[in-house]
C-alpha cells in the first residue's frame, strides 16, 4: 500500500458545553467530548454496556459553529482524523480533530425536553410526511 487513511467516524452524544478560545495567532480552536455507548448481552444473558469518551477538537469556522450551536447532550456525527499529544509525564492522548461535524438534535431541543415544533435546528420547516433518503450511509454532510 503506497499510502495510509487516517479517518474516524462516530456519531454520539456531546458530554459538555464546547469550550472556545483564539490562539496567538487568531485562529479559533474549539473543544468539546462526544460519548459513544456499545450495547450487548453476555453469555449469561445480562444487558453489558461500555461508554467511549472521544476528545473532539475543531478549527476556524467549525468551531465557531460548533460553539454557538452544540449543548451538552446534543447529538453529532463527527468525521475527522486521529491526533495524538503527549503531556508533561510523557503520557498519551488522542484527539479527533474534526473536518465535519453534523448536529443531529434540534438546536433549541438539544438540552431541554422535546416540544412540539416542526422545524429543525436552523429554524426551517419541516414537511409532514417522511422524505425519502438517497445519501448513503458514509455522507454525514447536509445539503
């Protein structure tokens, strides 16, 4: 193989508010944890469950976005490449650094209760009757 992927895909549920700042050098660097669970039963037929916590970080107007629109509990689709950085003691992380986020909660809904309005998160309407899909499973961006 003359060359190498480094992509990740996961859909899951923000852990935090996103946590913004600017570099020295103007650029806005946005933070936040996405939570992904996996569900199954054990031999003896009881209920397992093991959370993920993935470190997500964006740049420039995604992380504006990200900012101004994720809320903790939010769900997301994140598409983007794996990051490693060590700290101080020589330890280990790993970061998804995103080049595409989509936010698949309702804007207004993301941290409250679900209310009864037909429109999505970016205040358009939606029609009454379920849309057919044509995307494919692998195109998590939104027209």
């Amino acid at each position: 193989m003359a060359g190498s992927i480094n992509k990740v895909t996961i859909v899951g549920n923000v852990g935090k508010d996103p946590e913004a700042k600017e570099t020295s050098t103007g650029k806005t660097l946005c933070r936040f944890s996405v939570a992904t669970s996996e569900r199954w039963t054990d031999k003896a037929g009881a209920a397992q469950e093991r959370t993920e916590w993935h470190s997500i970080k964006c740049w420039g107007g995604l992380a504006n976005l990200c900012r101004q629109y994720l809320k903790r509990g939010a769900k997301v689709a994140i598409e983007g490449r794996l990051e490693s950085r060590e700290d101080e003691q020589g330890r280990r992380f790993w970061d998804i650094v995103a080049n595409d986020v989509v936010f698949m909660s309702k804007r207004d809904t993301a941290n409250t209760a679900p209310t009864s309005s037909s429109s999505d998160a970016w205040g358009q309407k939606q029609p009454s009757q379920p849309q057919p899909q044509s995307r494919s499973w692998g195109d998590w961006r939104e027209n």
